[in-house]
C-alpha cells in the first residue's frame, strides 16, 4: 500500500506578513518585559548565573503567549503598514 504525502498549501502572503508582523510584536514585548524587570528574583531565591542565562528564553514564550491572547495591537497596526508599503511598491 503507497500512502501519498501530504502536502500543506503554501501559507498566502498576508498570512506570511501576520506572522512576521506578530514576531516582531513578541520581540518588541520581551524587551519591554525585560526592561520591567518582571520575573527577576532577588536574594536567596535568585538563581544566580543560570537564571540569567535562560530567562530571556522565557520572556520571549511568554511575549508569544500574550501576542497570540491578542497582545497590545502592535502586529496589526505593523501588518497593515506592510501591506501598505507592499501595495504600494507594486
């Protein structure tokens, strides 16, 4: 028995642009999130040098997690100005 694999449709270019636009949102928010100083722990709880290394790591899932429960309106306002530009150009 052959079994055909699938092939996902190419994501279209406003998908393309949504998605590059809400990275950047994630992007802008972890720094943001990193400037507040949210999740820094001090004293004997801190975890020294490790946590250091890896908590940029976590700012950054957790700036996904709030752009995808709809962020701050960023992505959308980054998206239209690229399609904008993009129409624009052509």
């Amino acid at each position: 028995m052959d079994i055909a694999p699938i092939t996902l449709p190419a994501p279209s270019r406003h998908d393309q642009l949504m998605a590059k636009a809400e990275e950047l949102e994630a992007t802008f928010l972890a720094e943001m999130l990193a400037h507040s100083g949210l999740g820094e722990m001090q004293g004997a709880f801190g975890g020294g040098q490790g946590e250091a290394q890896f908590t940029s790591f976590l700012r950054q899932e957790q700036a996904k997690l709030i752009v995808q429960q709809g962020g701050m309106g960023l992505a959308e306002l980054i998206f239209n100005s690229m399609v904008e530009a993009e129409n624009g150009a052509a």
